[in-house]
C-alpha cells in the first residue's frame, strides 16, 4: 500500500517514480525513499487519510525558518496538499563530534532568536494534530494553554485519564512557576528527537520533521534527553550546557516540559509508549493540595 500510495501522488505532481522503497520509519506519516526519472534520489512523504489543513505547507514553514536560523535541512522539491517532496539526507554518524557540533548548532539557533513573544504566526502540526499557538508574552500561560492542557479534550487522552488525574495536572501546571526558572522563547525545532536528527552528504547535522514555534529551548532538550538517545549524544548536553552556562541541575525540569510530548503521544495512539504512565507519576503528587517544594537548583 505505501508504495502504490506515494507513487500514484507522485506522479499526480508531476514527478515520476522509477524506484520507490518504504522507509519502516515514522508514526503519522507513510514516508519512501524514491529514484525519479531524472535519477534525482528524494524522500516523499504523505499521509493515507490526510488531516484537514495544510500539514505539509506547516512542515516546509518550518524547514525554511530553522535554516534561515542556521540549522541544515532538506532542500523542498515539492510541496502539495497530499505529498511533501524533500532532498535525501544521510543516515547521521553516531560519533561524540557530530551530537557536539549538533548541540553548538542549536545552541547558536536558540541564542540567536531570543524573542519576549511565545507561539507562531499561526497553528501548525506536531504529526497529524494540530499544535495550537496563539502568542502569549507568559511562557507558563502559554505553555498551560498551548502545550499541555489543549489535549485534555482529545478523545484518547480524555479516555486514558480519569478527572482526579485531570485536576492534578491543572493543579502541576499552575505550580510550574514555583518549579522552574523563568526563560524566555526561541525558536525551536518542536520535536527534536534521534529520528529527526540526520546528516548531509557532508556529514554534519541536519533535522528533518518540525513542528516549530517560539518557546523555551527546552522544549527541544527535554525532547531528546527523555527519548531513547545513543551513548554519544551525551556529548550533546555537555557541549549544550558549557555553551549557554547551563546551572547545576539544569535537566531537573526536563521531566515536567515533556508533559508536552507525553500528552501529544497520549492524543495520537491508543498505545503511547508509556507517556500514560509518565503523566500519571507526575500528577501523582499533585492529587492534593500539598504542592512539592520548590527545587533549589532547577
């Protein structure tokens, strides 16, 4: 099915496909690496029910604006309603100086966006949902509304947690100013993960797949810290830290912005990789009205 799908929209756009070979990879969207006619090798990417809006017109948005910033991404060969079109990168080489001349890549691209704004022009996607972002100048506001809470109505996410669980985590939420420093936004990949860290033909860190915004840096670092990650990107968070001067205990907070992933993951699939379990352990300590006490170095 994925190859007569991609060829079949490809050669709806004009491009034809001599080769066309499933990628195995990705959770929202069905992906192939294809051989055009003019021997032109790309990666086309769509979606077997597509979602209302304009998913890939988000995702190249989101390409162009972390390239402008100084992050390598695909060049854009096609973008349509039904098809994304991209230039092949390379499988990235898991060695200590790529994840670090990737960690001084984004530290450059956080850094050098600073804005007093949270949210984008407009919604965009994180997968086949849509990621609401309506600018607020409070990143607790904005993250409460925009990154966290905005799911309690998804059907899955209102099916796996029961209404004390859901007044914990509006109850956490209002707690995060007492739990974490207040940052400023930048802009950030949105769903910074391995999957989405790839490598140019010159070997050098490129990413694929975002769901942009202006929020905290962390959003991006939470990401990839709570995800499985090989041995040699620990030489990300160290080169990251050094960088931006990190303070001690600075990945402490991590676990409280990823309740944004979790919850994402919790909306998307009936089987979430344990987010369920994860936002549960959170909200555990907040099923009263006692609150944590606040972290000293955070």
């Amino acid at each position: 099915m994925t190859t007569e799908l991609l060829r079949g929209r490809l050669a709806a756009a004009g491009l034809q496909p001599v080769e066309v070979r499933p990628t195995g990879e990705g959770f929202a969207a069905v992906s192939g690496l294809v051989t055009l006619a003019d021997t032109r090798a790309v990666f086309a990417k769509t979606f077997a029910q597509r979602p209302d809006g304009d998913v890939f017109a988000a995702e190249a948005e989101g390409l162009e604006a972390l390239r402008g910033a100084g992050l390598a991404t695909p060049d854009v060969v096609h973008c349509g309603d039904d098809l994304l079109v991209l230039s092949l990168l390379q499988p990235r080489p898991d060695t200590e100086q790529f994840w670090g001349q990737l960690a001084q890549d984004l530290a450059l691209v956080h850094q050098a966006t600073v804005t007093d704004r949270f949210g984008w022009p407009h919604d965009n996607w994180l997968g086949a949902m849509q990621q609401h972002n309506a600018w607020h100048h409070d990143g607790f506001a904005f993250f409460t509304e925009c990154r966290v809470l905005r799911w309690l109505p998804e059907p899955r996410v209102a099916a796996k947690l029961d209404a004390t669980e859901r007044e914990a985590l509006v109850r956490l939420c209002a707690a995060l100013p007492e739990l974490m420093p207040t940052r400023p936004a930048c802009l950030t990949h949105g769903d910074f993960w391995t999957q989405n860290i790839l490598a140019t033909a010159e070997g050098t860190p490129a990413v694929i797949d975002p769901a942009v915004s202006y929020m905290w840096a962390d959003v991006d670092l939470a990401h990839l810290w709570s995800t499985s990650h090989p041995p040699e990107a620990e030489r990300f968070f160290a080169v990251y830290a050094e960088l931006t001067g990190a303070e001690p205990g600075w990945t402490d907070r991590f676990a409280y912005v990823q309740l944004r992933q979790h919850l994402a993951l919790m909306a998307m699939f009936d089987d979430d990789w344990g987010s369920t379990s994860a936002v549960r352990t959170l909200v555990a300590p907040f099923r009263r009205s006692a609150r944590p006490a606040r972290r000293t170095a955070s």
